[in-house]
C-alpha cells in the first residue's frame, strides 16, 4: 500500500529542518557570514506578510501566513545575531555609504490587521522596529486585496473538483492545484481595469454559489486607529504600497502615476507624517514604474527580488529575503541567508582575482 504524498513531504521537510538546525549549531551560518562580512558588508531586508495564531486563514495565499510560535523564534533569534534598524536609518546609512556589520530591517507588506494585533507586540517585546508598506485605499477594510479574491473563493470551496474558466478547465483536486488555478486567474486579471476584473471575479464567485466578501465581515485590514497607535510605541513606520495593489507595469501610465503618486499624498494626510518609501505590490516593476516611485519623491523603494543590501545599490531596487509559512529560524538562515553571503563571497573574490 502506498503512502500518501503529504506524509512523505512532512516526513522529509522535518529531515530538512533538522539538518539546518545542525548547520547552524555547529557555526556554519557564523562562518560564513563573519567571511562575507570581510569582503564586503551587506545588510539584510526580511520580508513577511502576515503573522497568524493557528492553521492558515482563507484571506491569503497559506505561504504568507507566518505562524505566531515561528514568528516568535526567528525574532527572538534574530535579535540575537543581528542589528534591527528602521529602514529609515539603513537608507540613510546606504546614502552615506558606510553600512556597519550584521544589520536587519523587518519589513511587512500588505497591511493585514493582524500586524498590529498579532506581530506589533513581538516586536514591542524584542524592541525590534519594522516598516509597514500600505495601500491607503485599503485601511480598515473589510474585504481581500483583490489578488487574494480568488484564493478566498477556491479555499473555500470543499466539494467542486474543477472550475470551468476562461475557456480553461482548471482542476482543484489538492491545495497545490489550487494554487495554481489563482495563479493563473490572477495572471488572467492582472492586466484588466478594475470594472472587468470585478466581473470576471464575480463569474468565478457564481461558479461556487460563494460570495467575494467573508460573510462574517472580519475587519482584515489595519485601520487608522491601529496605525496611529504603531506610531506613538515608537517602533513602527509606514510606506506606501501603491492605492489599490495593481500589478503596476501592466498599468497604463495615468493610472500608475495615481497609484504611486496618490498613495503618497493619502498616506500624508492620514498620518500627518512624510512617506519615503515604497513598496512595489508583488515586487512587479519596470523602467516606468522605478521611473515613477522616483519622481513622486520618495526616498527608496523595495523589491521582493532576493539579495543583500549593499552600499552602491540603487536605492530604488533594494533587495529583500521573503519569510514564508514553512521557513523556521534554522531554515531561514542557512537555506535562505548563507546561498546570499556565498554569493557575497564569490563576487568579492572574483572582483579582486579579476
């Protein structure tokens, strides 16, 4: 009898997570970044979503749900080995191009209440400050970012094996095929104009017999109450996240100007408070969209393309380590950080044998 698949994966993944564990207590992460460290400093942008008690919530993807007791640990671990800073101070140490050794910036996206009921207070406990990246649009909002829309509907859907869209039968037999399918009905809408993206989002809701909205109503989105009360604890500030999370390359140019520039001035006013920074929604950017993040006047702008942080960088195309559901602290720093500082070390020493 064979055994089922999910097991052989939860088997092998706590194999995995052992051996990190074991590279990481024998100093193989110490090592190799104290070499990095030698040849050339760069500084680390962690990059999370959402921070949750318990199993994933249908309003987003699994994969950007950080479960609390993770969350705790790799804070708690990081606090340890690294400098937090504000990405205020990285930036303005990154325009002086002095970077001292070992520094860390948490950086959220998206805005999800739970930041501020769920992670703020880890953050308190750690005394650890992070940036928000927001979308103006969507403070205290009661329905999903719509590239989560479609998630929500196909996670909430137990008994259809299939969905018939867009010419496309799309199977829906295990969450991995449902992940799928969102990708594709996103990369599908991702181009549209907000009028016939929410008909097409409506198609797929009839599909289900589902509503677009959780029929509990849960507040998902921080508000400006939570936001001010980040501000005055010290240890939070906020970016921009475009108005509305388009993907913004694919928007025509009045409209991404809007976004950035729009987001900019909405957050201003709502916080009484300069916005600097920007985060490009789903990391998604062009020439013309760099273009406009600099011409709206802010300061720098994050990707979500994986990388260290290092003087010399454009300050419009700064790198970030993306924090998943699966990542513990061990599997962070050695599947994720080490692969970054060898990289470090191979261009070191190409540039000085060369």
């Amino acid at each position: 009898m064979n055994r089922p698949r999910w097991v052989h994966t939860k088997s092998f993944q706590k194999l995995k997570n052992l051996f990190f564990a074991m590279l990481f207590h024998i100093g193989f992460f110490d090592l190799v970044r104290t070499i990095s460290n030698k040849l050339g400093r760069g500084a680390v942008i962690l990059c999370y979503h959402r921070v949750i008690k318990g199993d994933p919530d249908p309003y987003s993807i699994p994969g950007t749900q950080v479960d609390i007791q993770s969350f705790i640990a790799q804070v708690r671990r990081i606090y340890c080995k690294y400098k937090i800073i504000s990405f205020t101070a990285l930036v303005e140490k990154l325009k002086k191009g002095v970077l001292d050794r070992d520094f860390l910036v948490l950086s959220f996206d998206d805005g999800f209440r739970d930041n501020r009921s769920i992670a703020y207070p880890v953050l308190k406990r750690y005394h650890a400050p992070a940036i928000f990246f927001i979308s103006p649009d969507r403070l205290g909002s009661r329905s999903t970012i719509w590239n989560n829309r479609v998630w929500f509907l196909l996670s909430r859907n137990p008994t259809s094996d299939s969905l018939r869209w867009g010419g496309h039968e799309l199977p829906l037999r295990s969450e991995f095929e449902k992940l799928k399918a969102r990708d594709f009905i996103n990369q599908t809408l991702a181009p549209m104009k907000e009028e016939e993206r929410e008909l097409q989002l409506e198609q797929v809701a009839r599909a289900f017999r589902s509503s677009l909205q959780p029929s509990e109503n849960p507040e998902l989105m921080m508000n400006q109450d939570d936001l001010s009360y980040m501000i005055a604890g010290g240890l939070a500030e906020f970016g921009s996240h475009s108005l509305t999370h388009p993907v913004l390359p694919l928007c025509e140019e009045e409209q991404r100007i809007q976004e950035v520039e729009g987001s900019k001035k909405a957050l201003e006013d709502t916080l009484h408070l300069p916005i600097a920074h920007f985060a490009y929604p789903g990391g998604a950017h062009d020439e013309k969209t760099v273009g406009s993040v600099r011409n709206a006047g802010y300061e720098a702008a994050v990707t979500t393309s994986e990388g260290l942080v290092k003087i010399g960088d454009d300050l419009f195309l700064l790198h970030r380590v993306n924090v998943v559901r699966d990542d513990t602290i061990y599997s962070l720093m050695i599947r994720k950080l080490v692969p970054l500082y060898m990289r470090n070390i191979t261009s070191a020493l190409k540039r000085f044998l060369w």
